[in-house]
C-alpha cells in the first residue's frame, strides 16, 4: 500500500465528474488500498479517489472511533437511492480544503447503492455521521466541495486562503 499525495483546492481536477468504473478487479483493490492508507495518513475519515488525481467514482471512509480499530468501507459507484427529507448540521471539513471548516446541512439518512471491494452490489441505510460522510464523499464525484454549500464570500475567502497557501509553499 502507498500513501499518495492529496490534491488541495484550487485546482481543476477537483471540479471534475468521475467516471463509472466497469469492473472491480485487482486495479481497482490496490486503488483502494492506497486510498485508505492515505486517508489514515492524512487523517481523515473519507476520501473519494480524485482527491489523489483519479477520476473513478470509488470512494473509502472509516468513522471508527475506538483507539486503534479500523472499520473501513469500500463505495464503487454509489448511487444515492433515497435521501431524507429532514436535515441534520455537521462541522465538515475536507482533505482536499486543508484547515478549513464549516456548518453544513445536508439529509440526515441516505440509502446508497454501490459496488463493495470484490464488486459485490450491495445496499446501505445510513444515517449520521456515516450519512453526512457518504454524501460529502459522493460529491467529490460530482466536483463539488463542501465549500459549495457556503455563501460566495465565504468561499471565496477561503479560496484566496488556500491559494496564497499553496504560493508560500511552493516558494519553500
């Protein structure tokens, strides 16, 4: 497994739509593979694949919160099938939005279909954190952040934060 660098806002690939995968196979395992290990390294909770430059609609999380135990889920082409009509507010952030957090609203449960690590279609309800998670991760899929969801200012504000960022370090 190989710990891969994580694309930072701004950058174009991030507003990319992610392509369908049309088999999961030993590609698409190490993929994932890499993808949990970054997300671990990083840390962070979710991480879909093109915030690491490939634009496949796979996408990796664990929200374990016990020490030391790992409960890592695998989304290959997920799809979200039903979403409550009643919203809940987490403090999200993002690997791909370094250091920057913000309120967001979204469904409180989902029901999301998808391909599990040996390409089996399975079906979950989820609700919570697991809920608001999936949902963020699936919208790296679409191109969209959650810094979408914040009014143009305050995006904008937080773009010209990360850009300046990324200008300091590449002069490093």
């Amino acid at each position: 497994m190989t710990v891969k660098a994580i694309i930072t806002e701004p950058n174009k690939l991030l507003r990319q739509v992610s392509k369908s995968v049309d088999h999961v196979g030993k590609e698409e395992q190490k993929l994932m593979d890499d993808m949990l290990e970054t997300m671990y390294a990083a840390p962070g909770i979710g991480l879909a694949a093109i915030q690491i430059g490939v634009p496949k609609r796979i996408i990796v999380m664990d929200i374990s919160k016990e020490e030391g135990k790992k409960e890592p889920r695998y989304f290959v082409n997920p799809v979200i099938k039903n979403k409550d009509p009643i919203n809940v507010t987490y403090e999200e952030g993002c690997l791909s939005v370094p250091d920057q957090f913000a309120e967001i609203d979204r469904p409180s449960k989902c029901e999301v279909e998808y391909l599990d690590y040996n390409g089996k279609k399975q079906l979950l309800k989820a609700d919570g954190l697991l809920a608001t998670c999936i949902q963020h991760e699936m919208d790296h899929l679409e191109g969209i952040l959650f810094i979408d969801y914040l009014s143009k200012l305050k995006r904008s504000m937080i773009i010209k934060k990360l850009s300046k960022l990324k200008s300091n370090t590449a002069v490093l």
